[in-house]
C-alpha cells in the first residue's frame, strides 16, 4: 500500500469534559468537537453534553478530586456543563459524531482515509470516547493523533498565551477550537504537520 496523500488532510480536534482522569472509569460530562484543514481554517463545530445518570448506571464512578477541581473553576467554566442533568444518551453521542463525520466528509469532500481525530493526549479524550462508545466512534483507529505530542515536539513555535474571541477555559468546545487553532498556526511553520 502507497502511502496517503497529505494534501486533503482534514482534522477534527475533540476535547472532553469529565469528572475525573480514568478514561476507563470516569463519567464523561461533554464532547467538543473542531474540523478544520490548513488552507480553509474551521469547518464546522459542535458540542454534546452527555447524561451523567446512564454513565454511572453502566458502573463509571465521578472522582472526588475532579469534583473539588470543578468547583474551583470559573463562573463561565461550570456554565458550560449547565444541561448535563437532562444531557443526551450514549447512543445520541454516536450517532451525532457519525453525523458529523459524514457531514465534513460530505461537504467538503474528503475521503475516510484522509480524516484524522486529534485528542489532547494520546491516551484519554478518544480513548474515554472509544471505550464509551465500544470502539464504534466515526474514525479509523490508524488515524488518530495526539496534540500534546506536537506541543512538545514544537513547543517553541506555539503561542501557548493565545486568547481565542469568547474562549471559555475548561470548556470542551472552547478548548477544542483553542487547540485547532493552535494546530492551524503551527501548520503554517511545520509542513509535515498539514
């Protein structure tokens, strides 16, 4: 097999909010998801609230220590998770990121193999979702990086102090359109990042 054509290279950058730091245990509060290509910016965004009642009735358990964070965070940050009480089902979560997939793919022409997921380390945002979602999630597994890996390969190109217009910190759409934009910046000094 040849290797892929970076030209079409599409990304979307999910950022979770949760209620602890076990992406196999812990209740995941909401899903921000960002696509965007270099060359064309953000191409479409959305978020999903989850309920937090069906997560702990399949056994995942809220850590005390992220309970005490959250409280401890900004008027605006806690704002952001209003709704989870009556938030939506795992299958509605699915269901919605396949939709959303097929919807930048649809749109903006771009196949399967040239959509890539992107997660704040490579071992907690997708993987609390695949593990969730019983590896049912849009994406293909050989497609899945890692941005704090690129923070710290290029940690000196990347303005970590960027305020984004309405930026809301711990918020997981606001968090999401933060690291694309910083993807996006960094794709203009690294190439092979495109």
């Amino acid at each position: 097999m040849g290797r892929r054509s970076k030209n079409n290279r599409t990304f979307v950058m999910i950022d979770c909010e949760t209620m602890g730091l076990n992406p196999a245990r812990s209740p995941l509060l909401s899903v921000g998801a960002v696509a965007y290509t270099y060359g064309k910016g953000i191409l479409l965004q959305d978020e999903w609230k989850l309920h937090f009642d069906e997560q702990i009735d399949i056994g995942r358990k809220p850590n005390g220590n992220t309970l005490e964070w959250w409280l401890g965070q900004s008027d605006a940050a806690r704002k952001s998770l209003k709704g989870i009480a009556n938030g939506s089902s795992l299958e509605f979560l699915e269901r919605s990121l396949k939709e959303f997939w097929e919807t930048v793919k649809t749109c903006h022409n771009v196949a399967q193999d040239d959509m890539y997921v992107v997660g704040n380390g490579a071992n907690f945002d997708i993987a609390l979702i695949d593990g969730l979602l019983d590896n049912r999630a849009p994406w293909k597994y050989t497609n899945v990086c890692c941005f704090r890996t690129w923070g710290l390969d290029y940690d000196d190109l990347i303005d970590w102090h960027l305020k984004l217009p309405g930026q809301v910190p711990h918020s997981a759409l606001s968090d999401a359109e933060w690291q694309a934009t910083i993807h996006l910046n960094l794709m203009d000094s690294v190439p092979r990042l495109r």
